[in-house]
C-alpha cells in the first residue's frame, strides 16, 4: 500500500508511525508525508510533482484551520455576505484540489480533513448569539463539505474536529512546538492520528467480518452451569445492565453485517437455554451464524466456524474473557484478531467500539444482510440434513438467480466483491469503483453481478465477473463468488450467462484465466469441469483455458430457474 499524507504543518513523524500500523496489521505500507505551506496545491496540481510521480492509493489532506482561514479570528466581526463568500471560497478550492488529485490519480482513493472548530472565539459567550457566528460559520463549511464528497466515489471526509474532541483539543496543541517548529500535534496525537488512518487502509487490504464469541463472562456475567439460570448477571441493573450493553454493540455490528458466531465451553443445553429464554438477552439465536456450545479446544471449534461459514480465518475477531483461551487462539490462528477484553465488564462495549476493523468504504444492502443470511444458512444445512442425496435437496430450494448487468446501484457491491473474494475467485484482480464504473461504459466489456435467493431466504448479491472482447475472443478478467453458495450449481449457471453473452457478441472463443493464490486452489479446473480445453500453462500455476463457443451448446441447471437480465438501462 502507498499511502500519502499532504498537510499544512509538520507531519514527518507520521510516516514511520504509518509504516508501524501496517507492520502491525500484516500490511506492506510504503508512506510519504509532504509538508505544505501552499495549501498543497504543487503537490496535488503539478503532474511533475514528487506525491503525483508516488502514484499513492491513498492520500490524506490535511488542511488545519489557521493555514487555509488565516483571518479566521475575524470572521466574528465579518459581515454575513462576506462570511458566506469566504466559506463558498474555501470549498471551492478543497472541491478543485480533490478533482485534480482524482484525475491524475485514477483509482486512487482520497481522504480529506474536516476544519477543527476552536474552543475560543473573539466573541465569547455571544458567538452563539450572532447569526452565523465563528463557529458556526467552520461548522457549514465542514456541513458543505461532507454534503459535497457524499456520494463522490472514493472521496471521504474524516471528521478531524470529532477526532481532537475525543483526545482534547487544549491537550492536543502544544503553543512551544507550533512556534518553534510548526508543529500542531504532539507526537501521542500523531500516533493517535495514524491509528485512525489505517481505519481507511484496513478495509482495503483485508475485511473482519465476523465476531466469534465467548458466552460466560463475556455475554452475560457467571458462569450458567455453576450459578445457574436465574444468577447469571444480566440485566437492567449492575453489573448485569454492562453485560446488556456490549450486546446492544454486538446487534447494532450485526445489523451492519457483521457475522456473529459462539465458541463457548459449556453445557449445550445451558447456553441454549440463556439465548432463547432469558428475558435480558439481546442476540438470539436467529443472531448467530453458527455456534460451536461443547468441549472441545477452542482452536478446533475456530477451525470449524471458519470452514462452515466459508470464510477466510483472518477475517474473524475472537472475543473471550478467558486469558488463556485468548492465548491458544494466537499461538494457533496469529491472523485473527485476538480483542484483549479488559477485566471489568463496564469497559467491554467501549472496547469494541474502539476497534477500527469492522469498517467498510461501502455500506451496501448485501452488507446490512449479511448476517442474516449466514443465520439463514444454518437451516438451509438443518434442511440439507434430511435429503440423502445432493439433487434431491437441491430441488427442494428452489433456487432462483438474477444476473444484472453493472449499473449505479451495483457497481459499489461488484467492487466490493472484487476486494474481498479470495477463494473462489479465478484471478483476484482488485477494482476499485471508479474503474469498475470505466469498464461498465466500455462497449467492449460486459459487466455484470448475479443474485441468488432460495424459498429459505435471499442470499443477495453472490458473484461478478468481468468479460472483455478482444477481436475474436472475448477474456473472462474476473469471475469470482461468495463461498457460502457453493456447490449448489450457481457458478456453473453464471458462466453458462457469460458464455450465452459472449456468444452473442459474435466472438468464436471465450478465454478464462486462472491465476493461483495461497486461497483459491478450489478454483484451479473450474474450467476444464466447464468443457474448456488447456492454451497454456506456465510453471507459476498461471494457466489458459478455451473454449469454441461457435457451436457450443449452452446449458443451465435444469432446477435453478434464471430470471430474465435486467440490463444497465433497465
């Protein structure tokens, strides 16, 4: 990851931090820090500069108050037209900065500063007395901004005024370092400040997307199998009301998406008992993907979860009150995310809310249900129990599939699954929006997402590809799909829709690449299983597969019914 930072003061010590953070979270990141004293306009207008020649995926702006509003002071005695010609001024130039940036930059993502709001003003008490006050005149130039970059793809706006609240703006600024050195952070607050960054740098490389929990003296307070039902702390009062609480954030991630899952050592029918009949529990079971309420070492029953889920174990959180669980978990599994709850209760909801891990730069409709749909599994797999053969239990699905080419409402999921499919994904080639978006518009690709839903639930938005027409041929750049629908013939019916298209544009051949990684090997003959023949194969594992679709005879799974394409104009 190249990661740049542009700011209107001393800022070096950021990048060793920067550089620190991405150490520490197993990601490679190569910062620059620029300090500017023209409000960054040579870095980010000159083509010829060193930031653009960096070519950073992301770049951060930093543009404190006194740089880019030197008479801010003065805006208390300013006239209402001339506060509102400067405030129109000043957004103007961050708006002209930022489509400079992503132009030369494209694919890049840019993150930009809100304006500290001061503590003091010349006005005193009556500040919010006047119309349009000093504060209140940052406060709209923040309100413009943030309504400006809102639905601007790639552009964020991190909110640095809440950032110096929530460590303390007097504490944050030391007067001796600014006049002597330029400097308006100290060095605790700068490190505070890179820990923040990688919130935008995290979900890029690597999405936590499920929480796996312990059950007593995690979610409730004793222990059931000792104290019994009716004694566990839970409830309004303390300290049963902390417990309460950190699952009032554990729903709350939930209905963001986030996977909830148990591994508890405990009686079966001890914990089943709290989670269904207890009147203070929050998460029910229909809250939980999976749960994992035996004996078994910890470690193993990590294993399975991630297996069962079909999901990759760095993407799981392990939350356990138990020291020495916490231990086992990261001697075994070093890539998941070991969350060192604090000793007393009242602290665990603050814990996890501190933790930056669970953020996404797009929060589609398929992430709100996510997991929903991993607790709808479960009785797809109770219903599969029942069936003794594959064919039989698939038929009683009824599956049905829609394959919708890229539009505004798609793209941000088809990038989305391009960034985080890692194992039945053909080449795990990363997009961004922005170049998703390019491709849709390119008559010579054809990009599209599918849908898939059963009589169980929706499964929502489960896979994309990418097909490219090169004269004759026609490149399948990316194919990939969610784990969780796998063996049920979906993909099959996907690349029998991207032979149909291909076929339709006129070409004789369709190519699909398969490009290994450490996580995709399932999909290494997912082409010759679709009748392609072998082009190439280089000693990597990187191999060529074709197949004539002039007279291929294109089939679907005759139980999964495909909704009609809805197109991009539709």
């Amino acid at each position: 990851m190249k990661v740049a930072v542009a700011g209107t003061f001393t800022l070096h010590k950021l990048q060793p931090m920067l550089e620190e953070g991405g150490k520490s979270e197993d990601v490679s990141i190569q910062a620059r820090v620029y300090t500017s004293y023209n409000l960054c306009a040579d870095e980010i207008c000159n083509k010829a500069s060193d930031l653009n020649g960096f070519r950073p995926d992301v770049l951060f702006i930093l543009l404190d108050i006194r740089s880019l509003i030197p008479e801010y002071l003065g805006l208390a005695h300013t006239s209402k037209e001339e506060k509102k010609r400067i405030i129109a001024d000043k957004l103007e130039y961050i708006k002209r900065l930022a489509a400079i940036f992503m132009e030369n930059n494209s694919g890049a993502m840019l993150v930009i500063h809100n304006l500290e709001i001061p503590a003091y003003s010349p006005l005193g008490i009556l500040d919010k007395k006047v119309e349009m006050g000093m504060k209140d005149c940052i406060r709209m130039l923040n309100t413009s901004l943030e309504e400006e970059f809102r639905n601007q793809k790639s552009v964020y706006v991190f909110d640095y005024d809440g950032f110096l609240s929530k460590h303390g703006k007097k504490s944050a600024f030391d007067p001796r370092f600014y006049y002597l050195a330029d400097m308006k952070l100290h060095d605790g607050m700068m490190r505070e400040l890179a820990k923040e960054y990688m919130a935008y740098i995290k979900p890029l490389k690597r999405l936590r997307k499920c929480i796996v929990l312990d059950l007593d003296n995690t979610l409730w307070g004793g222990i059931v199998g000792e104290d019994g039902f009716d004694k566990i702390k839970l409830g309004p009062t303390p300290p049963g009301n902390a417990f309460v609480e950190f699952q009032k954030i554990l729903l709350a991630l939930f209905e963001k998406g986030i996977i909830l899952a148990i591994n508890s050592k405990n009686n079966l029918e001890d914990g089943l008992k709290v989670i269904r009949e207890h009147p203070h529990m929050i998460l029910r079971e229909k809250h939980f993907s999976t749960m994992r309420i035996n004996w078994q070492d910890k470690a193993a029953n990590l294993k399975e979860i991630a297996e069962e889920l079909g999901i990759g174990i760095d993407s799981i959180v392990f939350v356990d009150d138990d020291k020495l669980n916490r231990l086992r978990i990261k001697s075994v599994f070093p890539e998941v995310l070991v969350v060192e709850l604090p000793e007393d209760p009242s602290f665990y909801a603050e814990t996890v809310m501190e933790l930056n891990d669970f953020n996404t730069l797009q929060l589609t409709e398929d992430d709100k249900s996510r997991g929903r749909m991993y607790a709808e599994e479960r009785q797809r797999k109770e219903l599969q129990s029942k069936f003794s053969d594959m064919a039989g239990f698939l038929r009683e699905l009824q599956i049905k599939v829609e394959i919708e080419e890229a539009n505004s409402f798609t793209i941000p999921r088809i990038s989305q699954l391009t960034n985080r499919t890692n194992q039945f994904n053909l080449t795990t080639r990363r997009y961004s929006e922005a170049e998703i978006e390019r491709f849709s518009q390119d008559r010579n690709c054809y990009v599209c997402s599918i849908k898939a839903s059963d009589k169980l639930g929706d499964n929502g938005t489960v896979g994309c590809a990418i097909l490219k027409i090169q004269g004759d041929d026609a490149i399948i750049d990316t194919f990939l799909m969610s784990c969780r629908i796998l063996g049920r013939q979906i993909e099959n019916a996907f690349l029998s829709h991207l032979l149909e298209r291909a076929k339709s544009r006129g070409v004789s051949r369709v190519i699909g690449e398969y490009m290994p990684t450490k996580k995709n090997e399932q999909t290494r003959e997912f082409y010759r299983d679709g009748g392609f023949f072998l082009i190439e194969k280089k000693d990597d594992g990187y191999a060529r597969w074709g197949l004539d679709v002039s007279s291929y005879q294109i089939a679907y799974p005759d139980f999964i019914e495909v909704m009609r394409e809805v197109s991009a104009d539709a």
